[in-house]
C-alpha cells in the first residue's frame, strides 16, 4: 500500500516533492495534502490536494508529515503531528530552540512515533553517525554568495558585504537562530555528531562566490579523521542536490524504531 505523504511549504523543494509523487507511482507514494502558509505558492493545485488549516491535518491520515517550509511548522505543530504520524523536518533549525526539541522527543516516546532527519546536503551522515562517540570535536563550514543567504533575521544588511566575510565562527545553535533558512545542513551534522553546543559552525560569505560549499571535518582519538566536500552552484539558499536528495530521505523512512532517525 501507498504511504500518504503530508507536505507543508510549496517553495522550490516542496513544489518538486508534490511533482515527484503524483508523476512517478514507482516511489509507492500517495498524495495526503498539500499545504502553503501563502495561498499564491498553491496557483495550479486542485482544490481536493489542499489543506487549509494545518491542524486538521488528522483528517487526511497522512501515514508521513514533511516539512519543506520553515522552523516556526515545528514549534507550532511538531509535537501535534509526532502524537498521530510520523514527521520528517527540512528546517531542522527548529531543534536550536530546546523547547521545540524537547517537545517532539517527548510526542515520539508517548506514541511511539519517528522524527525523521533528512541527510540533505550533509555528505557522509552515516560515517558521522556511526562515529558520535567518538568525536571530540567536529567544524562545519558554509561558504556562499550573500545573494544566496537570507539574512532577513540575522540583523545583517547584506550590502555590507564587500569581500570575504565571515558571518559566525561558534556554536551551530547560535547561528541556527540567525540564519534559519540558510544553516539546517549545520544543524543536521550537529545533531549527527556532538551535539548544537559543541559543533563549530563557520559560515564565510563573499560577493565573489559563484557557488555554495560546504566542508566538514570530524576529529576523534589517535589521529582518526573524517573529512567531506561538496560545491555546487546555487539554486535559492541551497544546492540542486537537496531535491532528489529529499526524495530519497522519503522513500528511507522505513520501519525504524521511535525517535529520531537520521534518513
């Protein structure tokens, strides 16, 4: 049987997500909703594929609820959704605020529910997964063009940037709450690893840059090391690489245990 799939924001990702699964039945999944805080982004989806009021969610019995939209669905609706179904997180920035993160632990132990967090542009999770023991300490770097940030609430006038620039160089939790449309990639390897207050996160920006990249670096014990890459150009505030990438944390939402699974 079909898995109902709930998807919440129909920007750039989500629109792609609502494409892939009406057109290719192979994926072995179904339509629940559709739902956009902005009626415009919904232009050209029959009505019948729309939910109006996220909190009637229940109604569509979706069997997997994914965000695509921003943190803010999390701390209103995250720990509502985890009490029914299971919920898959783009923003996964909502898990800097520690009632947010709490909130959905709590609804996956009571339910027996799954907090799905998708791989996205972090390559290598697994590795990074397999080793969070061992870690001792962890160096996420971003580097972009600022016409490919969002600073809307960093209290950062892009214009100001003139040259290379570095944005933030501390802790993956305080940059989540400034930049909560540019950094999830930073919180996902935090969250894979040592943790939000512990992972260092370094976002460079520069007019020059004709790319997005992002660099990681784990050190553990005895020298032991792991180190991933990857540039590409910009598509929004991400690479091309989220869309099929987001299909595929979908279709790896199998039969995991409860909590937080990294897909």
């Amino acid at each position: 049987m079909a898995r109902r799939i709930g998807i919440i924001g129909m920007g750039f990702v989500g629109r792609y997500v609502y494409e892939q699964i009406l057109a290719r039945p192979e994926l072995g999944l179904d339509l629940a909703f559709v739902h956009n805080r902005s009626v415009k982004n919904l232009d050209g989806i029959p009505p019948e594929h729309i939910l109006e009021d996220l909190s009637d969610f229940a109604s569509r019995t979706p069997d997997l609820v994914v965000e695509l939209a921003h943190p803010s669905i999390s701390k209103t609706f995250g720990a509502s959704f985890l009490s029914l179904t299971d919920y898959m997180i783009l923003s996964v920035t909502a898990m800097a605020d520690r009632k947010t993160e709490a909130a959905m632990a709590a609804a996956c132990t009571a339910n027996g529910t799954r907090l799905f967090i998708p791989h996205g542009a972090l390559v290598g999770v697994d590795s990074l997964y397999e080793g969070r023991e061992k870690w001792h300490d962890v160096t996420i770097t971003f580097r972009k063009n600022p016409k490919s940030i969002d600073f809307s609430e960093s209290g950062l006038d892009p214009a100001s940037i003139t040259g290379e620039t570095v944005l933030h160089d501390g802790p993956v939790r305080d940059i989540a709450l400034k930049y909560p449309r540019n950094v999830n990639t930073m919180v996902t390897c935090a969250l894979a690893t040592i943790g939000l207050d512990r992972c260092r996160a370094v976002f460079i920006a520069d007019p020059a840059y004709d790319f997005v990249a992002a660099e990681v670096i784990a050190n553990g014990p005895n020298g032991s090391c792991v180190e991933t890459r990857i540039r590409e150009s910009a598509v929004g505030v991400s690479g091309p690489s989220l869309l099929e990438a987001q299909i595929m944390s979908i279709l790896r939402t199998g039969d995991q245990q409860p909590g937080m699974v990294f897909v």
